[in-house]
C-alpha cells in the first residue's frame, strides 16, 4: 500500500487548480478567463451593443388604415390579409427600427394627412401615395424614397405633386428630418426596378456612401446592402475566413449585391468575378471597386443562370476557384446549381442564405446529392462541411446562416 499514489480527479478543474494554490481572484481563472472568452466580464447584451437595437440602415414603410380607421397611417402591418383584419401600425415601439427612420415615417404620415389625393390602398380602387423606403449610413445620413401610382394623371399634375412633396421636405414641417436626399418613384406594380420605373431624384445627393471592412461603398437607392452594418462586417469576415482563398484564387461572387464580400477579398486573390441582376448595384460596385485602388475585378449585369455558364467555361485549366453565393430568399435558379455542379474547377463552395427552408433546401439538395444526368447534374457533388450562424437580425427568429461546402 505504501506504493500508492492519492489520484487527484482531474475532472474537477476547480478541485485542481485549487490543490495548487491557484484558485483565486488573482490567481489563474480569472487570467485565463480574459484571454479565452475576453467578454465574459460583460452581460450578453453589453457583448452585442451597439447592433441589437435601432440596428436597420433600410426600412420600408407601408401605407394603410390605422387603427383609428385612418388610410393614411405610415407604418407596418398587423393581421393578415386572408383573415381581413389588416391594420397599419406606426414603428415608434419596434426595437430593430431607428429613430430617424420613424420620424421620416411619421413626417410622411403628416405629408400624406394634409395631401388632397388619397392613398392607393389597393390598385384597381384607385389612390396615389404609396409605401416609404428609408436608408441611412453610419455617418448619419438619410435617404428617403417615395412610392406613387400615377393612375392617369397628366405629366403636369404628376409634376405639381413632386413639387408639393419636395417643398414639404425641403422647407415645410418636413425639413425637421434633414434628408441627405429624396427620391420619387411612378410605379403601377406592386415592386418596380429602375429600369422598369426610373427613381427620381427630387433633391439632394444621387447616392448613400457606407465605410466597411475598410472600403468606401457606394450605395444607390435600387442596390441590395445588408441591412445590418455592423452584422454585415462580421457576416463577411465570416463568409472571407471560410473561403480560404490565396493569391492563386479567382473569386466567384454570385448574386454580389454591390460587391462587398468580392471587394473585401480582393487583395488575397487573383481575380474577383461578380455577377448582378440589379444594374445599378453592379454601377456601385465598378465604382467602389475604382474608388478604393482595386484593379482585379469584373462585374457583370444579368441573371446569373444567364451569365455564369459562359464565364465559368474558361475555368478548366487547372485554375483554382472558389464561389460565394448570396441569394435572395428565392434561392438560386437551378440552372446556377447546375453550372457550379458541373464546373471541376470550384472546389469549394460558401453559401449565404437567410431563408434555408423552401428553396435554399432544394439547392442544398443538389449541390451534395450523387450526379443525376436527368437533372443534367454531372459533377462531383459537394460535402457540407460547417455551418456557422451570424445572427443579423436582433430581436426576430431569423438569422444569417454561412454554409461551407467543399469537394
């Protein structure tokens, strides 16, 4: 029995490290605390500030009956339209809403009050002044983009109601808001792109900027920007760790948006290729791209199951190159499935999706499942290999989710 050792139950970190006099206020827990989870002297909502609330750069307002009966009350929606019991709610009490958005909305609900036409509620009964889009930067400035159905107005009295509106903004009540710029927009269909509907810019600059991951961004008010700034940091920081790409890398930048994870790589790769389907996004990001020094890039505008067949063709030499994808909730056209699919040289795959159930599942499908000639699926398929939740949307169940695939 003399031979025996007392085992000290290593289990027991705390039982351990106080065996050898370390267990204390100064000793080696609270040290160790600080170097591997340096927040954990902060509450989780110190740890996430200043995101979690008022966290929007983009805000889109809807028009409609408030709960007093009003039609023209400027805010969002309760009820659903199947149970008829829709009701337009102003935003002072939603957490993820700025100020600022709020008060342009409540400026417009004012505008709207003292207008003699009405508000198009629905469009075959008629009404002109539709929803409110609001977008703001960093450095606090505001764009504020209006919505009208022209019915049958004459060019004439579409103008006196510009007038009216920019009168209210520049120098009526509405001055109070001190927008960076005011756009208007005729359209006759529940969305209308630029080029189905030109926005028209009333008064002020033509573009918001944005500083992020150290590029000066351009932003139009048709481009697609994450809604959440500083989450957009992190979510491309992210999205550009799971790349791995290197100096031999030609970076595939899929439904790019105004080019910001393709941008933001650009200097450790050997060329940034984009495509876009909004033309103004694609404007954004060849200026961005300028205006930062950075000379390896292309972008393209069109539908991606359009345009990347051909550009992924001159990529089987040998190339190595890695594609990004940033779809829309819709998910990506099978088609681009089938050309990343079919494309030997895309070894590795990162998938953005903020919608994964319905469509981004049917991708996700078949992406990884084996190849399928019917589907005109002919490649290796892909292996899921990490997924990593960014969460961009404080205070709702939503959530960006970053898909690593590789093969």
């Amino acid at each position: 029995m003399a031979g025996l050792k007392r085992r000290v139950p290593m289990h027991s970190l705390r039982y351990f490290i106080s065996m050898v006099g370390l267990f204390s206020k100064s000793g080696l827990l609270p040290w160790l605390a600080d170097v591997v989870t340096p927040l954990w002297r902060l509450s989780y909502e110190e740890q996430l500030k200043p995101v979690i609330n008022g966290y929007r750069n983009k805000s889109t307002f809807s028009v409609n009956r408030g709960p007093d009966g009003n039609p023209k009350t400027v805010g969002y929606y309760l009820g659903t339209w199947r149970d008829g019991n829709i009701v337009c709610v102003r935003s002072n009490n939603l957490k993820n809403i700025p100020e600022k958005h709020s008060q342009v909305a409540q400026y417009y609900e004012v505008f709207l009050r003292q207008s003699p036409l009405e508000p198009c509620l629905v469009f075959h009964e008629g009404g002109y002044w539709r929803e409110l889009i609001v977008r703001t930067n960093s450095q606090g400035h505001t764009m504020a983009i209006i919505t009208f159905h022209p019915q049958k107005l004459s060019q004439e009295e579409l103008h006196v109601q510009k007038e009216t509106v920019k009168e209210f903004f520049i120098r009526g009540p509405g001055a109070a808001c001190d927008l960076t710029s005011l756009y208007f927009q005729e359209s006759t269909m529940t969305r209308c792109s630029h080029q189905q509907s030109p926005y028209q810019l009333l008064f002020g600059e033509p573009y918001i900027f944005e500083e992020l991951l150290s590029l000066k961004i351009r932003i139009s008010p048709d481009a697609f920007f994450q809604i959440n700034t500083a989450g957009a940091e992190m979510l491309y920081r992210t999205v550009g760790e799971l790349t791995g790409v290197n100096s031999d890398t030609i970076l595939l930048d899929i439904c790019c948006g105004t080019g910001v994870i393709g941008l933001s790589l650009a200097q450790h790769t050997s060329q940034v290729l984009g495509i876009e389907l909004v033309e103004q996004a694609v404007e954004d990001a060849r200026w961005t791209a300028a205006f930062n020094g950075i000379t390896n890039s292309e972008f393209h505008t069109g539908r991606a199951e359009k345009i990347l067949p051909g550009l992924l063709k001159s990529k089987e030499d040998g190339q190595s190159v890695v594609a990004v994808v940033n779809p829309a909730r819709a998910g990506l056209h099978y088609k681009v499935i089938q050309a990343i699919r079919n494309c030997r040289a895309i070894r590795t795959l990162v998938f953005v999706s903020c919608k994964l159930h319905g469509e981004s599942t049917r991708n996700i499908i078949e992406l990884c499942c084996p190849p399928d000639s019917a589907k005109k699926l002919l490649g290796e398929p892909f292996v899921l290999q990490q997924a990593v939740p960014v969460d961009l949307f404080p205070h709702t169940p939503h959530c960006e989710l970053v898909l690593l695939f590789t093969r």
